[in-house]
C-alpha cells in the first residue's frame, strides 16, 4: 500500500536626473525587480540566520519581532513583509530539516521508508524525530508549542504518515489513534523529559520505540 503522503521579467525603468538642461532621462543600471528579489532574499536570510541565533540563546516565548528585527539588522516593516509573528520565522527556520525527514518517508530506504512492516517504520520515525528534536529544540518550541503545533503543515504530514501505518497494520479506530501516536513527539513534552526531568535521548527511544510495537502489533490469528 502506498503512503498517502505523496498527495502531496522585470522591465528596466527610467529615472529622472534634474540638472541644468532639463530633466534627463538615464536608465538605471538594471532591472528593479530582479534587484528587488535579490534585496528580499538577503533579508530574508539575514532574518533567518538572526532568528535561529536567538532562539537557540534563549527561552524561545521571549522572541520578539523587535528583536528578531534588531538582531538582523533589518528595518521593523521590512521583517513583517516576510513574517508576521515570531512563531512563524521559527517555523520557516524548522521547515528544511522536517521538509527532509519527509522525503525519507517517501523515498528513502526502509524502514523509515517504504518497504518495512508498520511497526519499524513507526519506530525508525519515532526515532527521526526525537534526533530532529534533540538538535533544534528551540525551532520547535518557537514554531509548535500548543495548540498551535496542530495547524502546521508538518503536523499534518506526521499524521497522514502515521495513519497509513495505522492502516496497515490493521489498527481497530486508525483516526482516534493518530494523535495518541504523535503526542509523545510535542516539544514541550520534550523539553520536560529531557531538561526537566533529565531523562537521557537513548531511554525515550527505547520508550518509543516500545510504543510503536504495541501501538502496531500484528493481530493475533485464531
């Protein structure tokens, strides 16, 4: 069964230079709206970078666009064409790492790709995950705190992935579960495991990777 996550000219302007014979007309060097994309991509890239510094330094909630603006050297205007809250810079910020783990789902080699039975690839996800919340923490807390997380674009892709797995392995009620399943993986729940209670990656794995066997434990025959 295939997963079902597969579903998913500027013109040269004229400028005007007053002098003492009038008005002359001097193309400008090139056109404004290849340089104005080049423009957006810098800041864009400044914002970024900045971003990802502070919320690595810092408690994530305390992230504002003041300072985010401040920290790349970008005018308060220019950040809010591209961003409208600091929510929403960390998400930009976490979309290339999770946009890779959905590619493996897809396409890459089992068992977190196609090809292994339900529950090891349940587990190698669970196991993607926790190495993707290990290293950028502070993007995930800034990006999907709350009930916020339920709205990203990603959540929706971990829950079509792991309802197709549900599916396979023959789960009795697959849309009551999905959520059950992924609740482990909430950054918050993260944090308070990790630095919190200081429960080390390796033992969380080995809980997840418990629950995945369980969660999706071929039905027993007879």
């Amino acid at each position: 069964m295939s997963d079902d996550e597969q579903r998913g000219r500027g013109s040269a302007s004229v400028h005007r230079v007053g002098g003492p014979l009038g008005d002359l007309q001097a193309p400008q060097d090139g056109p404004v709206a290849p340089r104005r994309r080049a423009d957006a991509v810098r800041n864009r890239a400044q914002i970024l970078a900045a971003a990802e510094r502070l919320f690595s330094e810092q408690d994530p909630r305390t992230v504002t666009m003041d300072r985010i603006a401040k920290a790349a050297g970008v005018g308060r205007a220019t950040l809010y064409r591209s961003f409208p809250d600091p929510s929403s810079v960390a998400v930009a910020l976490l979309d290339e790492h999770e946009r890779r783990l959905q590619g493996q789902l897809i396409y890459g080699p089992p068992p977190l790709g196609p090809g292994a039975p339900a529950a090891e690839r349940l587990s190698a996800f669970y196991l993607a995950m926790l190495d993707l919340l290990e290293h950028h923490l502070p993007l995930a807390l800034g990006a999907e705190v709350g009930p916020d997380r339920f709205t990203t674009g990603a959540y929706g892709f971990w829950r079509v992935h792991v309802r197709t797995l549900l599916i396979d392995a023959g789960a009795p009620d697959p849309d009551a579960t999905i959520d059950i399943a992924l609740s482990p993986l909430a950054p918050e729940l993260y944090r308070f495991q990790r630095h919190g209670l200081g429960i080390s990656r390796d033992r969380i794995a080995a809980s997840l990777t418990g629950l995945a066997r369980r969660l999706l434990a071929p039905p027993h025959s007879g």
